[in-house]
C-alpha cells in the first residue's frame, strides 16, 4: 500500500505544480495534494489555478482530478492548487475519530472486528461546510450495542480526544504488520491492502503515557490529525444492523455535534421542564408518568365496558325472525371497545345483540349465538346502510354505514 502524499502529509494544502495532461475535464498533475477517494473518505475539493475540482479519484495507479470546467487549463501549465480546508480538516477529524472510537470499542465489546467505514461528505455545492455530515463505523461484535454501550462508546471517545493523545503514521512491510495481531485491518475498506502490498500503512493513536500501550493501530491510507485534541467533541447519533453480526455507529464531529448536544439538551430541558422534575430525573419521571397513564387507561377501558353494559341492560329486547333480539346506541367507545361486553350478552340478554355507534363514521357490532350467524346480521345492515363489514357466526363488525347510530338501531326494532 504506497499511500497518497494526501495521507503522508495531510497539512498540506497549497503547492504549486506542472499540468501533465488535460482530458476533457479531468487533469493530471505532476505532483498533487488532493486526496483521491479511498477506504470510506471522500475526495477532496479545492481549486487548480481556477477551476474548481469537484472530484479526485485513483485510476491505474494515476491520480485524475475531475474539474467543473478545464477550458482555461492547459497542458504545461504551472498552476497554484488549494485543498479546501474546511473540507480536510472535517475529513481529518472524522477519519480520525472512527479509529479512536473502534481503538474504545475494544474495551466494551467480544470478539470484535471491523466491518466498514464511512464519511458523510456534504455535496459540491456545499463546499467548504460540513453541513449535517456524519461518519458511521460498522463493527463485528458478539455483544449487543445497547443504549449504555452508545454512552460508553461516545464518552471514551470524548475521554481519549480530551487527553490530547498523539497520533502518528508509518509504513511497514506487509509481514510485521500481518504477524501484529493488535492491527485492525479491513480488507474491503482498504481494497485489500493484506494480499498484494509489500508494505503497509499503519495509523497509530497512542496510549493516556507514553509507557502504555496504544488505544489503535490500524492500516489505512487515510488523512489524521496529528492529536486527538484536534477532533473536538464527538457526539453518537444512533446506531443500526446492516448485516449479520454487524452493528453499525453512526456520529459526528465538530459543528454536526455540537449542533445535535445543543438539541438534546433542548429536549431534555423541555422534558424536564414538562415533567416538573430535574434534568437528571426525567428518566424516572417519565417512567412514572407512563405507569399512571397505563392505569388511567385500564380504568377507562373498565368505565366504558361499564357504560356498554348500562346500555345493554337499558335497552329492551325485541322478537325477531322468533328469537329475542337487542339493539342499542353506545357514545364514547369504538368498535374495539365493545366486543367482549357484546359476547358476554349473548345467549343471557339476547340471541343477538348489537350496538352501533360512531368511530370517526357509523358502526356496528353484533354479537350472536349462531343462528342467525352474527356476520348476516352486520351484512344486512351493511346491505342497507352502505359500508362493509364482516366475522364469524359468533361475531361480526362494520363500519362506514351511511345511517345514525339511532336509525340502524330502530331499523332492527322495525
């Protein structure tokens, strides 16, 4: 894995070089500092002389830079070129920050290793911010990453950048660094930089001494800063399951975190503040809320099985096709609501009962000992009324009726 200069020396950002070939509106340089997409990172943005490039990429071992218009550059051209810096240092910090956060990983998740990496990149037209951008890192981990893992995760991170721990570069041959069994490598990422490199890249964040051993040693040919201090605040945003045995973490560095802290901590403010109770209490608070509101809605449940029966038991039955009938109107209930206090009335109130009521429209619900079958009854009704419906002998519902609840009820009075 030769590596880019990008990565040997990521600071470097304005140079001056010779335009080697012009092709439409890509450009070959004789020596370049932008930095080609690779292994998750985008690729820079900057300018050649004046054209914007908007694109870098590796082709055959040759670097092509893709411009947003070449027709004032021509071969043998010596042409100041500027990296965007906002754009690298964003790409620094991030690329940075993945391995800090696998470098943590170790000590919180089994059997772990390294599915993926990735940095949201803002598009052309937002060159020179980072925007919302954020960086995910897929891990293999037999440990499930659960909320207090992501706590975990983010404050290591945070406690490692806050230690202001260095982070250096070097190329080794591929054997010393195949024979390290603390090396991370991917070989997707890294477009299999273990099978055919004589050498490769390794990207070292140290330990909290000198004397300790490193939090990270990873091969990538990506651009880093040269301290931890450099990355700033790293906030975790969620995480996923993009495979088999993979979880992915996805976060942000630098203004995207600060950003989401700040929305958070308006939320819980908010939360706290609705709640009545501290900050550092919401969790509770809102525990005991729901628990309250769980009660409060079994109570309702149990007052609107108490009004469905008032009704029944209010209501008089009628004969119908030789068999007693009862037919009421119910308020507050849905259709839902009704069916257990409905079967239970069948067969001691009536052979039939049905009660109609609205749900958004008119509907029905009847209950029947199977003769008639309970899904006649509601289809004679729909017949005549509108709507659709349908069940079993036992039981049967309809909504969308084109009637009142009082005038479905007296037409089974008729």
């Amino acid at each position: 894995m030769t590596g880019q200069r990008a990565a040997a020396e990521p600071y470097t950002t304005r140079w001056e070089t010779t335009v080697e070939w012009v092709d439409g509106d890509e450009i070959g340089l004789d020596v370049t500092y932008f930095y080609a997409e690779s292994g998750g990172q985008p690729a820079d943005r900057g300018t050649i002389g004046d054209a914007t490039v908007t694109d870098v990429q590796r082709v055959d071992g040759e670097t092509v830079h893709t411009v947003a218009d070449a027709s004032g550059v021509a071969t043998g051209d010596r042409l100041i070129c500027t990296v965007d810096w906002a754009f690298r240092t964003y790409c620094m910090r991030a690329h940075t920050a993945s391995h800090a956060l696998y470098g943590v990983a170790r000590e919180h998740l089994d059997d772990l290793g390294y599915g993926g990496f990735d940095i949201g990149a803002p598009t052309v037209e937002d060159i020179g911010t980072v925007g919302d951008a954020k960086v995910r890192v897929d891990l293999r981990t037999s440990t499930t990453v659960d909320d207090d893992v992501l706590v975990d995760l983010e404050a290591g991170v945070n406690r490692v950048v806050w230690e202001s721990r260095p982070v250096s570069w070097n190329s080794v041959p591929a054997e010393e660094a195949r024979s390290r069994g603390e090396v991370a490598f991917n070989t997707k990422t890294e477009e299999g930089v273990m099978s055919s490199a004589d050498s490769v890249r390794l990207v070292t964040i140290g330990g909290p001494t000198d004397e300790a051993p490193p939090l990270d040693v990873a091969a990538c040919g990506g651009t880093h800063v040269r301290n931890t201090r450099q990355i700033g605040p790293v906030t975790v945003l969620e995480r996923s399951n993009p495979g088999e045995g993979l979880t992915r973490v996805e976060f942000a560095v630098g203004p995207p975190g600060v950003r989401r802290r700040a929305t958070e901590k308006r939320a819980l403010f908010d939360a706290a503040r609705a709640l009545d109770a501290a900050p550092s209490e919401t969790a509770d608070a809102a525990r005991d809320l729901r628990a309250r509101v769980e009660d409060l809605a079994a109570t309702v449940t149990d007052l609107r099985g108490d009004l469905v029966a008032a009704e029944l038991a209010a209501a008089e039955a009628t004969e119908r096709e030789g068999r007693p009938w009862i037919g009421a109107t119910v308020d507050g209930v849905g259709p839902n609501d009704v069916r257990e206090t409905v079967l239970g009335a069948v067969g001691d109130a009536a052979d039939v009962v049905v009660l109609a009521g609205t749900d958004g429209a008119t509907f029905v619900v009847a209950g029947s000992t199977g003769d008639p079958p309970a899904e006649d009854v509601v289809a004679d009704l729909t017949d005549r009324f509108g709507g659709g419906g349908g069940g079993s002998e036992r039981f049967a519902q309809g909504g969308g009726l084109d009637a009142t609840p009082a005038e479905v009820v007296a037409h089974l009075r008729e």
